[in-house]
C-alpha cells in the first residue's frame, strides 16, 4: 500500500488520502527523498529497493531531488482536510512542500475565461 501512495505521490505530487496513511507515508517517503538527493547508483539502488518503478524513480531523482538539494529535511506537508462522509475518517492531503508553490503559479499565468470573453468583446467593439 505504501508503495503505490508513494508512487502517486511522486507522480502527482499531491494525493488526498486517510490521515493515519499519510502520516505512514510521510515517514516512508521522506528517506527516499533523502536518497535521491545524494544522486549516486548505490542511493538509486536503495530507492529501486522499495519503490520498483524505473521511470517513478527517475521522475524522484531527476525533478524532485533537485529541488531540495539545499533542504535538509521536511519535503512533505500534511494538511487536514475533515471527515469523510460515509465512515467519518479523517482525510488529509499530503504534498511536497515546494511543489505547490510552482501550482499555484500556473495557476495565476492563466486568465480566467472571463478575462478572455471581455477581450474578445472589445477587440470586436473596435
């Protein structure tokens, strides 16, 4: 289980899951990251260990480790999201932590559909 949360995890770099299971998968990834950062084969090894994926690992090593070459530690942040409705579990969303940074500015570059309806009306008044 930790293996496949660990592989969404890399791939999505946010996932919403129990808050019991992102905490076990905080203390899962966090080595793993670590790992990555060192760079060598003998540290891609140990990480192919637990997470079999090639193209997963080459994804941690290439994007995500770089990122916290200056970090020595803390990569994931656990936010609570509430219960569930059905079994009232606690969900929480798990994510790296310099990650949503790069999210949120995509998200600003884009204008809003309305932005591009007012343009598209006054390049037609003109």
């Amino acid at each position: 289980m930790l293996r496949n949360l660990a592989v969404s995890l890399i791939e999505h770099k946010k996932i919403q899951t129990t808050h019991a299971r992102a905490v076990a998968l905080r203390r899962f990834i966090e080595p793993l990251v670590t790992f990555a950062k060192r760079g060598d084969l003998n540290a891609r090894r140990q990480v192919l260990k637990k997470i079999p994926q090639k193209d997963t690992v080459g994804v941690l090593f290439n994007e995500i480790a770089p990122v916290y070459a200056d970090r020595p530690g803390g990569y994931t942040r656990i936010v609570k999201l509430g219960f569930r409705d059905n079994d009232r579990a606690k969900v929480s969303l798990i994510e790296f932590v310099d990650f949503t940074d790069v999210s949120k500015k995509d998200a600003e570059e884009k204008p809003d559909k309305k932005k591009k309806e007012q343009n598209k009306s006054e390049e037609k008044s003109k």
